[in-house]
C-alpha cells in the first residue's frame, strides 16, 4: 500500500474542465471524512477540511487534508499523511503546497512555493534540507488545489460520454498533464442513500502505483457541490476503494435519491 492512499483519494482532481465562470462549490467550513477499504479491510480513513485565514497578508482558503491507517493493518502498515495548500479566495490559484507523509517507512516533507511573477514553483525538501526551482505552466494547480479548482469549473450541462479534457499540475518536483475521460451519469447506493453521480476516469501513471493507464474510476455528485463520493482502482497488489463516510459545510443542498 505504500504511496497509495492519498494519491487515490487526490486523484479525484481529474475532473473535466469548461469555460463555466463565477460557480463556486465550496466554502470555509467544508469537512469530509473518507473510509477507504483495501481488499476486504477497512485501511485508513481521510479528511479535508476548509478554513479562511491569511497568507503574507493575502485572503487564503486553507486546505487541510488527512490520511491516517486503522485496524490490523495499522499494525503492519503504518499511514500518517498530511497535506495543505493555500489557494486565493477569489479565484482556485495555489501559493503553498505542503506534503508530509510517513507510510509504511517511506517518508516525504515538502514545501512548494509558488512564484507567479518569476514562473517558478520553489521546492523546498525539507527531509534532505535542499531547494530547488522549477518552471510552471500557465494555470497550474497542486496536488490538493486542482481538486477545489475543477469543482468550480466543472459545466455539467455540456458534458457527453467520451469528452476528454486536460489539466496542467505540478507535483513534488515535476510538471503533470492529466487526461480525463467523461464516462457518464449513475446512480450509486451509499451509506447515506443513493446518489446521482457524474463518473470519470483519470488516465494515471502505470507501473508506479496503477496496474494501467485506466485503473481508476471517480463518482462525484451531480450537483452543485460537485463533491467526491467515490473512487474504485486497481493497484499493483490488489485494489483501494474509497467512500465518502461523513460530510459537513456544504455550500449548497445535497440531495438523496428517494425511490
């Protein structure tokens, strides 16, 4: 399960992009809790959460997220993951990223600083105390942000099945361009009901995690929350299936299927 858990949970950033201007789906005060099940075991629960503060003096949403192992599998695999990233009220545009995460032994302890004026993302490993720079792509969004960004962009009215758009993200040390594919709509049963659902599919890297280029699937909820609900993916040894558990803030109504 190393490096596993909250790269799936994140990889539900991949969401297709439109022209849609002025939509925001969240807000300070946005907390989600995620159950995420590995085989047949409950392996480790998730958050994120919303809060208002200020950076350098600047309006900031502060993005909390969590990823913590549970159960048996804690005792031989332990997960403590910690990600945050600020990003500017007005418009989803990343100016911290922060990734700190122990799993199983395998440990990272990253800063990302974004430079717009000089079109550099500043990195700063903080486990072998060294920084670096790198050139961004315009639009460019962390790990964390590009979530939050797509759920304000996301135009449901125009999406077909097929439609595949592209996101620009940089992570760790590296520049990602992500490729989506629009799979259509579903009606998925949860613990809070059933849920009519938008499902995608990231094209994910192969051979580092994924078994292949299409191992993953992403609901999110047809709504205006756009909010993940769920993510199923094949994994080199075996499978991860995340559940939204428990959810609290939301901007807009949540509506439950009711038969």
């Amino acid at each position: 399960m190393k490096k596993y858990i909250f790269t799936l949970l994140l990889g539900i950033s991949a969401m297709t992009v439109s022209s849609q201007k002025n939509h925001k789906a969240f807000d300070a005060g946005e907390w989600f809790k995620f159950r995420i099940h590995y085989g047949l075991f409950t392996a480790s629960y998730a958050t994120l959460e919303i809060k208002d503060e200020k950076l350098n003096g600047v309006p900031v949403h502060h993005i909390i997220g969590t990823g913590k192992s549970s159960g048996i599998l804690s005792v031989f695999f332990k997960v403590e993951d910690y990600y945050e990233t600020y990003i500017d009220r007005k418009e989803v545009k990343p100016y911290r990223f922060i990734r700190k995460i122990n799993e199983g032994g395998h440990t990272k302890d990253i800063e990302i600083n974004f430079d717009y004026k000089g079109n550099k993302a500043r990195v700063f490993n903080k486990k072998y105390n060294t920084k670096k720079s790198f050139a961004i792509k315009p639009g460019v969004q962390d790990m964390m942000s590009s979530f939050y960004y797509l759920r304000n962009n996301i135009n449901t009215s125009s999406l077909k099945k097929g439609d595949e758009q592209y996101v620009n993200m940089f992570f760790d040390n590296e520049n990602y361009r992500f490729k989506l594919k629009f799979l259509g709509r579903e009606v998925i049963k949860t613990k809070m009901g059933k849920i009519a659902c938008l499902k995608f599919r990231p094209y994910v890297q192969a051979e580092r995690i994924f078994k292949e280029e299409e191992s993953m699937t992403v609901w999110v909820s047809d709504d205006d929350n756009r909010m993940p609900v769920r993510i199923k993916a094949d994994i080199l040894v075996g499978s991860i299936k995340a559940d939204l558990d428990a959810f609290k803030g939301l901007k807009h109504p949540f509506k439950i299927i009711v038969d």
